[in-house]
C-alpha cells in the first residue's frame, strides 16, 4: 500500500524521518499528486479513526456525514426508484470519498406525503425500497468498510394512514384514541407558531370521523402523537429497539422541540421534552453503547444547547444558524456576520458535537435570520419568487454559488473547519443543480447524476423515473456527473476528497478549541482549532478580489481550567487536556458582551505595551467565571487561578530584523545557538497550549504550511505574519509541523482551482515565502 505524503501527518513521524535531512526533502518531492489509482484510494480511505474517538465511542466527533435521500441516489432494479440495493451497490464510491457515516432519510412505509416524513409503519421498509433483508445487508456491507450508518427516526407524528390514526378517528373508546392529542375547539395553544405557512393555515385540522380536531405541527396529514401518553413513549423506545437490533448505529431524530404541548406557551423546548429524552438516550446507552442520536431541532443555539443536557441526552445537535450565514458572509464578502453566531454559541459538554451543512434535502431556512437579512438573502440569492418557499430558499449549493467552483470550495473550507461534524448532501460534491418547477422542495432531491448515459445519466434503466433527471445546459447529467468528476483532477469531487482526506489527518477539527484570528481586513475570516499538539490555522479570502492581510499567530491568554468546568456564560471554549498529548487548559475568548479591555477576543488580537512579552491589560484580568486571573511577576510561575502569559518568539540567525518594530522596541537577532540556549531560559515560559515548543533554535518551525497545497508563509520573530490571498482563496494552515521545503520543494497538490498557474517549485523560497514585517501600533 503507498503511503500518503507527509503533510497530514504527526510532529513525531515528521521528527523521525528529519535525522536525514535531505531525505525528507526527497519524500516531499517523491510524493506523488492526488490521483485516481487505487493505491492513493486505499492509503485514505481507510476512516482510521484516533485512539481517542476508538476508546470513549466518540467516532462522531471526527465524522463526515453523508446525507442520502434513498428514493434518488441509485436504482440498479430498473424501477424508477432508488433502492437499499442501490446505496450498497455504491458505498465503493462513498468509501472513496472519505465518508464515514452514511444518514439515510425516511425509508419506511409512507403514503409519502412528505417523502417519508409520514410514516404508517415504523418497522418496516418501504416497498420501493427493497426489503428488511437488503437493509440487512446493507449494514453489513456498510461496517465490512469500517463506516457508519444512521437512519432518520420521526417520533414526533406519523401518518394519517398509520393504523393508530385510523383506529383513534374511529372511536373515542379505541385504545389508540390517547395516541394523539384532541381538542373540540382549534383555540387551544394559540401561542404555538405554524411551520408550515405555505400550506397550513393552522395546527389544528377538523376530523369528520372523530368528531374532534387533531394537533399537528407540520402537514395535517401528519397527526402528531401524544408524549404524555406513557405508551406512545413506550412505543418510541420499542421502534429504537427494533432498528439498532439490526445494527444500524443511531439516528437522526426528527423534530424534537415539539413533541410536547403546554397552553400558554410556545410548545416547543418543554422540560418535559428533556425528561423524555434523557429517558431514550439512558435506554439507547444501557443497551447499545457507541450508537448515537442527532438532534433535528431548528433553534437558535442557546436553545439548542439545552438538548446536550449535561451530555446525556443529544450526542449531536446541528447547528442551523450557522447555514446561512456562510451564505451571508460570502454574499457580503465579510465575516461579521459569520463570527456573531459563533460567539453567541455556548459550550457544549465535551462528549458532545456540533453538525454543520451547507445544503439539505430542505429548503435553505432562513427563520433564524432577521427580516432584513432574509429579505437580502431572498434578492440576492432566489430572486425568482419560484426559488422561495416558507421562510427559505428551495435550491442546492452549486446553482446557488452561481456555479462558480472557487465560491463552492470556499463554503467547503468554512464547513470543514468551523466547529462541528459536517454534512454533505448527495450530489453536492459533483455541483449538482435542481428543479426549481418541481412541486414543494423536490427540486432538490432529484435523481444522482452517475454518468452522461441516457436516459437517466446511470441512475436508472426504466423509462419512467420518480422524477426527471437534471437535464439543462448548466447542470444537466451530459456535463454533470459522478464519472466526469472522477477523471478531471480538479473536480469539485476531488477536492473536497483531499479536503477530506488532509482533514482526518488533525485531530483539532474534530475535538479541538476554536478561536478567532483578529484582522483588520474585513474580508478576511480567520481562526485557530487547537488540540494538543495538533495547531490548525484556517485563513480564507470571502470576497472575489485579491486580499492582503497581516495576522499574529500567537497572543492569546489561556484559562487553565479543569476539564470538568462548564461555563454558563455562553463562552465558547473547548478543553484541551481531553485532546491527546495533554495541553491542560481551555482556549477562550471574551463574550460578546464583554469589554476590549478583557481577555483579547482573538488570536490575532494585536499586542498593546508589554513586559516580557505579556500584554499589560492581563496583568489584572476578571473573567465571566468570576475569577479574577493574576500573573506572578516574580517567577511567572501559574496556578489553576492564573492566566498563562504569552510566549516572546525565540530568534533565530539567518532572519532579518525589520527596521519596524512593534511599540518600538528593539531586538538584536542572536548570533549563535550558545547565545540562544544562554538566553532562553530568561524568556517567559511557552503558552501551555502549545504542548512543545513551536519556536526552538530550529529555523524551520518558523514556516506555516498549507496542509492541502504545501504552500508556506513565514511567520516573523513576533508572531506577525503577511500574505496575499486570491479571489475566495483559503489555506489550512499547519502551526504543529516542521518542514524542510527549501530550495527542490515538493510538487504543488493545489487542486482548488483551475485557473491557478503552478509555479516551479524550486522558487519556492523567493517566490512563495512572505516574510512579515513586524506592525508599528
């Protein structure tokens, strides 16, 4: 099997092969670029997982999910609908990929009002589908290829056909009739929002059989069930039972906030939802370990966050808000928007996770944006009324980026860096396109488009499928297509493959802190994850023109804090010591409330007067734990109450020293290593986090290296670092390698864009390397 470059690696494997040299340059410049041969598949696609996720059951946390609307993806029976077979006979192609877990929508029987959101029978398969049988061997497959495999689970309503409703209508003495929630009068729970304002006028429908009215939240032909009936609860965990028996490794659980109803109050977030869910998850825990649930619950994240419990009741929980606004941000060209909802998101316990999404097989919801802020959103990106439904946007991601690949790519850089595990909808890794004239969201969730083979571009041989095949001159299946994308290197396909792949590689994505890089480039959108050893900084340009920027690489105090410390002040933090190779404290950042003179909000947060390479502002610092955080001056010497003083970067010979310096000190560069190693021990002790010391005699550590192209930026002796960034261009920056790239540096592996010229490599150290001139403040 060959061995993938060396870029994604550890620091200790980089530190063992460094002895020779030379002979690391050498792998750089032997590795081979991203290809199609089965060797390069087979060294990435392996969904190693880390020890750490492997020995607390946390596989979720390091996960790619891959959302898949069954009914779309692949028919290999010729019946015009796609089939449990068909996602077997392609989990080759999901493996591929990078995926680890597959999400299967509604594949029970259903008179499909809904597309399966409207169940009449929960333990069963849909006959369009296949059989309990294929699912079977579905799962298994699924786990021969060491991924993951959830289903959708829909607790809060089933169908109007489902054999309880029938039954309940019917008789008031039926056994079922306390299944479902009635009312004689529609005025009942008025303060309960409808969701549905398309095609509902209210929650409550008239029932000519029952003689009473039924609740329901979304579609009246979507009865919502009674949850305080301890039956119907019953019933829910013997449905859970039913399909984790079979293997299936948790669900995605629909509608969550509704499942109960109180008079005078919104009926959505009840406490008695909680009670009830921290009875399922304590029931899936004591018999199944290791499988997962996610909560569907479309609020803003305070809201949200109250479904994680102390982390026993969600294992996940996505994160709408954010959606939108990586739309907003790129839309705009500026980060502000983006960077709001992510300090305004709390702490979650640390078994928990955030999921993020760029499209689903919904409309794209625009209900937790303010009215003018939709109405932008509505202008700019579905200014055809067509294009609009509820309170969102009925298209997919490539039509809505205007097909512009570098747009997408930079929307794929903020899903698969930002907090969270991120989703990808079907066909959205080929720039897939929709229907806007389809009725309601099937616009969306049109047939896989798998080859430029009529009549169906290979999803189906039948003559009359579920719904017509993309077959327009932009995003038709002729020019759209799985195999297409395969075979041109610098596919959308295959970059977010080695997004994937290189994203594996660092565990701070996964469960690493995250914090905001400050630039005083608005259309910048920078930020660290930070796990241990592992340092990723992620720098993106969300405008279409070319951006300078200047940033500091190090400069944020650390609150050494104890793993088991919750905060209950909407700080944004995520604790280190659990992220392997120790590191012990919790990255934070202030509040959005709180002032400029607290704790630096960023990263990037530029240094004010200093002693010893500590900004005076923290010398006396109280923070929205209540603790006041002091330095002892004396020794430097830190205590769980006290912050950790930044790092003064070590210099080193060979770099010089701009004329410019910060608040005008000046530093002479040391001549020799005894002047260095004489000296080193007067500096002030490494921020903990750091776990080694990022900046030792060695000048090479000096370098920032782009984990997907190899490219490198030098970061300057006071953490300052420069560089220009083309139209929606992006780097995931590696702050924990070392490397050697000087002089015959390795082969380019940019695959972002096709409009990039590669440079020869061997300019690498004149043309590609910015040194940073310090910044006068």
């Amino acid at each position: 099997m060959a061995t993938s470059n060396g870029l994604g690696n550890s620091i200790e494997n980089m530190l063992s092969l460094s002895s020779g040299g030379d002979a690391l340059t050498q792998q750089f410049i032997s590795s081979p670029p991203l290809n199609n041969s089965t060797d390069e598949f087979l060294d990435y696609s392996e969904h190693e997982r880390s020890e750490m996720s492997v020995s607390n059951n946390l596989w979720y946390k390091e996960a790619i999910f891959y959302e898949v609307y069954v009914r779309a993806f692949c028919d290999i029976e010729g019946t015009g609908n796609g089939g449990i077979s068909g996602i077997t006979n392609k989990l080759d192609y999901l493996h591929t990929l990078g995926v680890d877990c597959i999400w299967l929508l509604p594949i029970y029987p259903s008179p499909l009002k809904d597309d399966g959101y409207d169940i009449s029978d929960y333990c069963d398969i849909h006959p369009d589908y296949g059989t309990l049988n294929d699912f079977k061997i579905l799962v298994k497959a699924v786990h021969e290829r060491n991924m993951k495999i959830i289903a959708d689970f829909i607790p809060n309503h089933c169908s109007d056909k489902h054999r309880w409703f029938q039954s309940a209508r019917l008789s008031r003495d039926s056994p079922y009739r306390d299944y479902f929630v009635w009312s004689d009068t529609p005025q009942k729970y008025k303060d309960a929002r409808i969701i549905f304002l398309d095609v509902e006028q209210s929650n409550w429908t008239w029932d000519e059989a029952a003689g009473q009215y039924y609740w329901h939240r979304f579609y009246k032909e979507q009865p919502d069930l009674n949850f305080d009936n301890p039956k119907v609860q019953e019933e829910m965990l013997n449905i859970i039972d039913f399909w984790l028996n079979l293997g299936i490794d948790g669900f995605r659980v629909d509608a969550v906030p509704y499942l109960f109803e109180r008079e005078g109050t919104s009926c959505e977030n009840l406490p008695e939802t909680h009670e009830f869910l921290k009875k399922m998850r304590k029931f899936i825990d004591d018999r199944y370990p290791g499988r997962i649930i996610l909560a569907e619950a479309c609020q803003m994240p305070n809201e949200v966050r109250k479904y994680f419990g102390d982390g026993d009741e969600f294992h996940m929980g996505f994160h709408f808000p954010v959606m939108p606004r990586i739309y907003m941000s790129i839309m705009r060209s500026k980060s502000e928007c983006l960077r709001s909802i992510m300090e305004n998101t709390p702490e979650i316990p640390n078994t928990c996770q955030w999921v993020t999404f760029l499209r689903n097989h919904d409309e794209l919801t625009l209900e937790m944006v303010t009215k003018d802020e939709r109405k932008e959103m509505w202008d700019f990106y579905a200014p055809v009324p067509r294009m609009r439904i509820n309170l969102g946007i009925r298209r997919r991601l490539a039509p809505l980026m205007g097909g512009d690949q570098r747009k997408i790519e930079l929307a794929y850089s903020l899903l698969f860096t930002l907090p969270g595990s991120p989703i990808i909808y079907y066909g959205d890794e080929i720039c897939m396109g929709d229907n806007i004239w389809l009725e309601d969201r099937h616009g969306v969730r049109t047939p896989m488009q798998w080859s430029d083979q009529p009549p169906n571009g290979g999803f189906s041989t039948s003559n009359k499928v579920y719904a017509p095949v993309i077959d327009d001159p932009e995003y038709g299946y002729q020019k759209v297509n799985v195999t297409e994308s395969e075979k041109d290197p610098s596919s959308l396909y295959q970059v977010i493959r080695q997004m994937i792949q290189r994203r594996r590689k660092h565990l701070s994505f996964g469960h690493g802190s995250f914090q905001w890089v400050n630039s005083d480039n608005q259309h910048i959108a920078s930020y660290m994850r930070i796990c241990g050893i592992d340092r990723m900084f992620i720098v993106q340009n969300l405008s279409d023109q070319v951006q300078k920027v200047t940033l500091h690489t190090h400069g944020t105090p650390i609150l050494p804090l104890s793993s088991t410390h919750q905060s209950s002040s909407g700080i944004r933090g995520i604790n280190v010591g659990n992220c392997g190779g120790g590191g012990g404290g919790l990255l934070h950042r202030r509040t959005a409330s709180s002032s400029g003179d607290g704790i630096a909000s960023g990263i990037g947060s530029r240094i004010g007067g200093t002693n010893n390479g500590i900004p005076d502002n923290v010398s006396n610092i109280t923070s929205s734990f209540g603790n006041t955080l002091t330095i002892d001056g004396a020794g430097g010497n830190l205590s769980d109450s006290k912050v950790t003083p930044i790092p003064t970067r070590k210099v080193h010979t060979h770099y010089q020293q701009s004329n410019i310096n910060i608040n005008k000190q000046h530093h002479q560069p040391l001549a020799t290593k005894e002047e260095y190693e004489a000296l080193k021990d007067t500096k002030q002790p490494l921020v903990s986090f750091l776990n080694v010391e990022t900046a030792s005699y060695d000048e090479q550590s000096h370098y920032l290296i782009d984990i997907l192209t190899d490219y490198q930026v030098m970061v300057d002796q006071k953490g300052y670092v420069t560089m220009e960034l083309e139209p929606y261009q992006f780097y995931w920056f590696s702050m924990g390698e070392i490397t050697t790239l000087m002089g015959d540096g390795s082969k380019s592996r940019d695959l972002r864009r096709k409009s990039i010229q590669i440079n020869d490599p061997i300019n690498l150290h004149h043309k590609n390397l910015h040194y940073a001139d310090p910044i006068d403040e």
